[in-house]
C-alpha cells in the first residue's frame, strides 16, 4: 500500500492556504456541504500521517482537512518559538482561510494538544475533539529528550535510516507499519533547508522551561465542555494508559478508547479500527 492507493476512489485537492500570512499545506477532499474535519499530526509530522482515514470519513460525507502545521512539513516556517497559542492561532486562521466557523477536531499528539487548547479557549469553533495520543498533559524529562535527540539525529544527519528509526520509534510494529514511501516523504521534509533551520523553533516544547508554560493542566481539562473522545493506543511509547485516564476523567462526559498492539499512531496503525470509531462519534455529535 502506498499513499497514493490509501487516497484511491476519492477526488481531492492538495493546495497551499494563506493561514494568516503563513502558506499552509492542506490535503482537502469532500463535499463542499459537508461538516468540516480538521487532522492535526504531532510533532516533526506532516500530513501524510492520515492518509489512511480519508477515503472513509468523505465517504461517510465529511469534508476533511489534513494540514501541515505551523513550522512543519511544507508550511511557512516563521522564525519564533512554535508554542501552543502559536499553533492555534495559526490553527484558527487556517479555518477563517476557508470560512470554517466550527470543526470536528482530530488531533494526535501535538496536535491533540493544540485542538485541546483550541477547545478550552474558543469552544465555538469546535463541534468534537478527538485527542489521539495526546500529548501536553506531562513533562517527563526522559520522553522529552528522546524526542529531542531522535529528531535532531535524523534531521541534521544524512542517513535515511535515522528518519526510519523516528518512525519506527512511534509505532509498536514499525516494519509493519512504516511503508518506504512514508520514510522518503519524511526524509524529503526533514533535509529541506527550511525545516533544519527552524528545527529549534519546532522543539521549543521539548524545553522544560517552555512546556511548562504550556502544559494541559487539569484545570485546562476540566474546562474543556465541548464532546471529546480519548484515543490511546496500549503500547503508546510516549505516555502510559494513566495519561489516557487521568485525561478523560478531567474531561467531563468524555469517551475513552483504548487500543490494543497498537503505539502512537492509532489512527494508522489501527486505521481498520479507528475509522468506524471516529466516523461514529463524528455523526453522533454531528448536530
């Protein structure tokens, strides 16, 4: 399977968005009345991350966006820290782009932790949020740094098989799930001039000083009233099921979905699973 076939029976578009002065890659594809679904991937992604949950959530009628965050894959890279009310400000000018007044929000990881800051400040916007693996509720030195290094090393070194390696690191099969295709286009992105030059600028939250100011408090969560399901997969290497709990517990009438044999792309590694899951909750708060 490659990209290309995941996307196969659909029309869509991929197209750079003026997102408040920021050229933002977007892979749009759907019916023009269709509800708006935002994808939002983790840090040092892009958004080839979802292309496995295109073709069924359009053709459960969605209009669905996959974007390159600020300072990620092919989306302008302004020179400042990227921190969480960066990411959503950019976030919020991407939907103004197109006239989306509120959106079902999918956000895994760092993009989990942005479509919940988005949710807890500007709750209009939102219909549903989704916090797949979220990251931002911890600041476990450890993690931090293995992040850190990881993206540094496969960044700024010329070896393909670094950028293999941070793959593989997110996935409990990475040989299973990790195609070739996948490991150029996030080598390509990598090894762009751009992308090394503000590879500061998009670990800044890898700094204990910074993601501090940043972090999902509990009394962040517990403000957040809009629907909301937890999605974590079991064998996540960036954060335990406790994380996963503690997240929903502090979310009011939250759902909380565990995934077996799975890491920390559940919408791609366990995309047969996921799909129905998140197209299901979508239409139920679809109103």
């Amino acid at each position: 399977m490659s990209i290309w076939t995941d996307l196969t029976g659909i029309a869509f578009s991929l197209e750079f968005v003026d997102a408040g002065g920021v050229p933002t890659r977007a892979l749009i594809a759907g019916p023009d009345d269709g509800s708006d679904v935002i994808f939002l991937h983790g840090t040092s992604g892009h958004l080839e991350a979802f292309s496995r949950n295109f073709v069924p959530h359009v053709q459960a009628g969605f209009r669905c966006h996959a974007i390159d965050m600020l300072g990620h894959g092919y989306t302008g890279k302004p020179d400042y820290h990227y921190e969480i009310p960066r990411y959503v400000e950019h976030l919020v000018s991407y939907m103004d782009a197109h006239g989306v007044e509120s959106a079902h929000l999918v956000g895994e990881s760092l993009g989990g932790w942005v479509a919940g800051w988005l949710a807890s400040e500007q709750p209009e916007r939102v219909k549903s949020l989704q916090m797949v693996a979220a990251g931002g509720t911890k600041a476990n030195p450890e993690i931090m740094e293995r992040i850190k290094n990881s993206t540094t090393k496969a960044v700024l070194e010329d070896d393909i098989d670094l950028t293999r390696q941070r793959l593989y690191l997110l996935m409990f099969d990475g040989p299973r799930d990790v195609s070739e295709e996948l490991v150029e286009a996030r080598y390509a992105i990598y090894h762009h001039p751009d992308f090394q030059q503000n590879l500061h600028n998009l670990l800044c939250l890898q700094n204990m000083e910074i993601r501090q100011r940043n972090l999902m408090t509990n009394e962040r969560l517990n403000s957040i009233t809009v629907p909301t399901m937890v999605v974590w997969g079991n064998e996540n290497p960036f954060g335990e099921v406790p994380e996963a709990t503690n997240m929903s517990e502090m979310i009011a009438g939250s759902r909380l979905e565990l995934i077996g044999s799975c890491g920390h792309w559940p919408q791609h590694e366990q995309s047969e699973r996921y799909n129905p899951m998140s197209i299901e909750f979508i239409t139920e708060h679809d109103g």
